[in-house]
C-alpha cells in the first residue's frame, strides 16, 4: 500500500495542472498541487501526533513533511524533536545540526540543540549553543536561552556562571517572576541563603502569588527560623493553593 501511494503522489506531482468538467460542460483548471502548503500541513499533524504520544503517525507525516520539502529547515526542527522525544539523542542533534545548516540565523535551533546537549552532559557544547541561540539578529527569547545556560551551568557546578547567567536572564526579561523564582529556588537548594533572600525580596515586589514563591518564603522563614512568618506564608500556601505539591510539603513540614 505505501508503494501505492507513493506511486499516486508522484502522478499527482508531476502531472500539474489538470482540468475538470463542470456541471454547465465547460472545462476548468483543477487546483494544483502545492507541495509547500502539504509540507506545513503534514508538519503540523506531525507535532499533534506526537504531543498526544502517538509517535508512529507523528513520523510517519514528519517524513512526508520532509519528502514534499526537503530543504525545509522547521521539518528538520520538528523530527529533531521527535528523536529526542523518542530518546534517540544521536539522530535529534543530527537534525538539529541540519535545521541549522538551512536556516542558521534561527536562535531557536540553537537554543534546543543546547538543551539537548546538556542533557548529554555535554555542557561546552551546550553553552557554546545557547550564546550562539542569544547572538542571532532578532532572537526574542534572550531570557529564556539565558536561564537555560545559567541551569546548565548549576549542573556542572559553574556557580559563577551559573549566577551571569540568571542575571543577564532578569536582566532580558525586566526581572520576569518565574526566572526570579527559579533562581531562587536553586540558591536555596544550594544552602545560598543570603542571596536567596534578596532574590525572593525582589520577587515579593511583584503583586500576583504562586505556590513557588510562598513555598520560597515558607523555607526562607524555616531557615530563619521566623515561626509567625512561616506560619503566616505557609497558611496562605495552604489557602490559595490548597491542591499544589508546595502545600503537602509545607504540612509535612510542620508535623
């Protein structure tokens, strides 16, 4: 059946324009087809698939993505995921790479090609990815690869850098709230709990709560051994995020 098909679609492809009747008897160019707009459709079934865990039909029409257009460098983006999804690291980097051969001013490539490099413990060529993803003319999620750089850094145990890096994240992203709390969350991990504080009281100047922050400021208190702050955090954990895994761990706390 496959070889049915393909043999249908060359046809197709290469015949062009056909014509059909109409009603009235007069003839009428058929619509031709546009291996573009079959590209981006199958790419697109392809993602939807795999998001819902279905990989066999999510490559399946990624590589019928790829055989309408072969030097499309988002098809080559969309089956790195996949092998990455599919924990095939080899063959993701390899269509990394090729996604990025095609289109080498996309940031985005770098930046997933980073992450995936990191995984692999691979953390120079992770953080030689992500200041190339930061470099590129137009690339808007600065923020985003500098937070990426800055936990693959931790992981290493380049605290310096790791630091730069968060900050030059708060930095692009105008001191975004969950960059904040992320950082903080690794500093108190770390036992980093002066400079944790002063990422919290930075992040206590937002108005809108989360359960990150106010389990932030729960450990903090604990660490402090502030009772009454504790207790008056972690009583508004309880009430505003009743379901969160921060609540169980500040009842277990408190036992």
């Amino acid at each position: 059946m496959r070889i049915l098909l393909l043999v249908l679609f060359t046809v197709l492809a290469t015949t062009g324009c056909v014509s059909q009747r109409t009603v009235d008897g007069k003839q009428q160019p058929a619509q031709q087809f546009n291996a573009e707009e079959a590209s981006r459709t199958r790419l697109a079934l392809g993602l939807q698939y795999l998001r819902s865990g279905n990989f066999e039909q999510a490559k399946a029409n990624l590589e019928r993505a790829r055989e309408y257009t072969p030097d499309n460098a988002d098809v080559y983006t969309g089956l790195a995921y996949y092998y990455q999804q599919v924990r095939d690291f080899k063959s993701a980097e390899a269509h990394y790479r090729k996604a990025i051969d095609l289109k080498p001013k996309d940031g985005d490539n770098y930046n997933n090609l980073g992450v995936l490099l990191c995984g692999q413990q691979r953390y120079n060529d992770a953080d030689q990815m992500f200041r190339k993803a930061v470099a590129q003319p137009g690339y808007v999620k600065v923020a985003s690869t500098y937070e990426n750089a800055a936990r693959c850094a931790a992981e290493q145990g380049d605290m310096a850098n790791a630091d730069r890096y968060y900050e030059l994240a708060l930095n692009h992203s105008g001191g975004g709230v969950t960059i904040l709390e992320n950082y903080a969350t690794l500093l108190m991990q770390q036992k980093r709990y002066d400079k944790a504080a002063t990422m919290i009281e930075r992040r206590s100047n937002y108005p809108q709560l989360s359960a990150q922050y106010l389990w932030l400021e729960v450990q903090l208190a604990h660490v402090q051994n502030q009772k009454n702050k504790r207790q008056q955090f972690g009583d508004l954990l309880v009430q505003r995020f009743p379901a969160s895994q921060q609540a169980t761990d500040y009842l277990k706390l408190i036992k």
